[in-house]
C-alpha cells in the first residue's frame, strides 16, 4: 500500500482524536511523561505542572547537540504537545491551584512515590471531592499497594527485581540492564491504555477511579509465559542474543558489521539448509523440525554462522531476503536516522525546541488513517502556559503577580 493510499481519507483540519480530554500530568522524568505523550499526541489538552525548577528530565542526559542551554533529548521527545504551567505543590496556594486545575480535568497523572500525595492533600480522596468523574492514574516503581509500594522505584530496581536481568546477557556472565528504560516505556503506555479504559467505563456509568499501574507489572506482564513459568518452577536460562523459541536464530558477525538472522518456520529451514550448501539437513529428522534444531542449537547456530562471516552486511542482507529469510542489519541510530523509510513513515518530525533551531524528534509510531497523529509543538519551555492556564482557572493579573512575588510559580 502506498502511503498516498493509506492516508486517502486524512483530515488535517480535524482535531486529533482525543482533542476537548484534559489531562494534568504531575509527573517527572519518563513513566509519567511516557503516558501523557500518548494523550497529547492523539490530540489531548496535557497541562504539565512542574515545580519552579522544572522537571529533572529537563536535565537528563543526553542532551540535543547544539542546544544553549543544554537540553534533555528525553525531554524533547516525551513532552512535546504538552503546556508547561510552574506550580509549587509544597506551598498551601500551590495546592489549592493544583486542586482547582484537577476540577477541571478528565484524567490527572502522577508518578509520585505512592503516600507523597495524600501528605499533600492531593490524594484521590481529595481529588475526587473536588471532582467525582475523576480517573487519576498513579504510575510507580512497585505499585500503590503490596509489600514494596512505598519503596523507592527506578526502571533498573524493576528491571532486576521482576526476573527480566535473569535472562539478559551472556550465558554464565554478569546480568545486563536492557540499553532503554523498558520498564518506564511500558508503566506509560500501559497507564496511557488503563486511563482510556477508565474514561470509557466513566462515559457508560459517570464514575471516575485510580488506576494503578507499576513498572513491575509492566515488565512482568511483557514476558507472556515466563512469570507462570516461574511460578511452575522452570528456571529459564541465559541465551544472550539467541532466540529462545527458535535455532538458527542470533545477532551474528559479517565482514563488516552484524547481522540479526534466524530460522523460524521449518519451511526457512529447507530453505537455509540449500543456501547453506547442505541440502541433505532439510529433511534430516535431527534437524527438520524446530524442536530438533533447539536440541543442537548451538550446532546450528554454528553453520550459519559461519556461512554469514564470509559475507559483508549488504551481501548477507540481500542473499538472505532474496530467499525469503527473515533477516536485518544491526545499525546504529545515526545510520537508522538516515534510512529514507524514517521519513516515509513519519517518525522524525521537525519540532521547535527551546535554544536550538528546529530539529527532528521521534513522531507517533501509531498511524491513523482520518485523524493524523503528529507533533504539532515541541516540549514547551518551563512555565511557558502558567499564564495562560492559570487564567482558564480565573486567576487575574494581580493574583498572577502575588503567586510570582511568593515563588508559588
């Protein structure tokens, strides 16, 4: 299908699909923002209220090259299409400002150690009086309940306590973390999906609810099989990059690079079997079927192996698909960037971005055929709406000048 095709019926005019939904994001750093950048880019109003430091994630690393000051390519990426308002939660005006913005809204966000809210009188409870429809989403590092819910949580701590570092890296070396914040990046897609869910049952009945989802449950749901595994006392071993369902199938070493390639289906089999020069194993009953070839993994692993160091990158891309074989190059994001199918499916989309010149940020990834998702506004620099938001609130000027005199934003 051409893109053309796919997009026939677009209607940029249209607001995005979740356009009139207001979300307030009390959030930092990445599980939270995570769930109010999927809002925002199917079209929600997403109001993220920062203290007058502003979010640490402004200050992550890395940071965009050229940018003065620097800033945060996290930042960048997962708090475009937002409004920035400043708030002080410690100060008593900046709570009750807080409360009034949550009146308003349809969802709230916040990844909070779980308690640090109700300390605040800003708990569901308190949430809900002022606003009953209310679905407030709580994202943490081990839940709001349970024996470690008050437990500080990092994506690493869940990570290593959910059994996923059991299974990275070497066989008989040292655990290693997956190269991204795996547990964030689910924590926010999974509280983005929770809080849809819970707006729809709002719609049927007029009730609100708290949504709780942990980076726990998040990375021990995304391994389908494993946890009951566990449960069931299999001990699952490290593979490194070998697939644990199929043989030959790895990250394996060309001339000039690496290549990720495997054997799935026995047909991709025979197939390989020909390639490889040995066609007498296609039909062989100690490697024909996929249960056999696990049984000599590293047997196998071996033969293609072998076959791909004699090749440089292209010529084993190109030999491999021209015969049906799932194959890919491992390559950098600069070389990824550079790849013309970017561009073709959307995912950089040129931002405004505070102290540099436009530049690329990772658009949606879920495209919808009507209603476009895009970026429509970079990460907004701090405090850039508090203006603006608070006067929706019906703060006027003088109110405005006393909240800045008090440091209250």
């Amino acid at each position: 299908m051409r893109k053309s095709e796919f997009y026939r019926e677009a209607r940029t005019d249209l607001p995005g699909p979740l356009a009139g939904l207001r979300v307030v994001e009390a959030t930092t750093t990445w599980a939270g923002p995570m769930c109010g950048c999927v809002l925002a880019d199917f079209g929600a109003d997403v109001v993220k209220v920062e203290p007058p430091g502003g979010d640490v994630a402004r200050r992550l690393p890395p940071a965009l090259p050229g940018t003065r000051p620097p800033v945060s390519a996290v930042h960048a990426t997962v708090n475009r299409n937002k409004r920035s308002l400043t708030l002080d939660l410690a100060a008593p005006r900046g709570r009750e400002l807080f409360l009034r913005l949550a009146a308003t809204a349809d969802v709230v966000v916040e990844n909070f150690r779980p308690g640090a809210l109700e300390r605040l009188g800003l708990g569901y409870r308190d949430l809900r009086a002022m606003n009953p429809d209310l679905v407030l989403v709580s994202i943490s590092g081990f839940g709001q309940f349970g024996r470690d819910c008050e437990r500080a949580g990092y994506d690493p701590l869940a990570q290593a306590a959910s059994g996923f570092l059991s299974l990275s890296g070497e066989p008989g070396g040292a655990p290693v973390k997956a190269p991204t914040f795996l547990g964030d990046d689910l924590a926010g897609l999974h509280a983005a999906l929770a809080a849809l869910a819970a707006l729809r049952h709002r719609d049927r009945t007029g009730e609100g609810q708290h949504v709780d989802v942990s980076l726990l449950d998040a990375l021990w749901f995304q391994t389908p099989g494993y946890l009951t595994l566990g449960a069931l006392g299999a001990e699952l071993p490290r593979l490194g990059n070998q697939f644990r369902i199929a043989a030959p199938a790895n990250a394996y070493r060309c001339r000039d690079g690496h290549v990720v390639a495997g054997v799935v289906l026995d047909d991709h089999w025979r197939v390989l079997a020909g390639l490889l020069g040995r066609p007498e194993l296609a039909d062989d009953p100690a490697y024909a079927t996929g249960p056999a070839r696990l049984a000599r993994r590293d047997a196998v692993d071996g033969l293609l192996a072998a076959w791909l160091a004699q090749r440089s990158v292209d010529e084993a891309v190109d030999q491999l698909s021209r015969a049906g074989l799932p194959v890919a190059p491992v390559r950098s994001y600069a070389d990824a960037a550079r790849d013309p199918l970017v561009r073709e499916r959307d995912m950089l989309q040129p931002a405004d971005v505070e102290g540099a010149r436009r530049v690329p940020i990772a658009g949606p990834p879920a495209k919808l055929s009507r209603t476009p998702t895009r970026v429509r506004t970079g990460a907004p620099a701090l405090g850039a709406h508090t203006d603006e938001i608070l006067a929706e609130l019906g703060v006027d000027d003088a109110e405005l000048a006393e909240l800045r005199r008090d440091g209250v934003v």
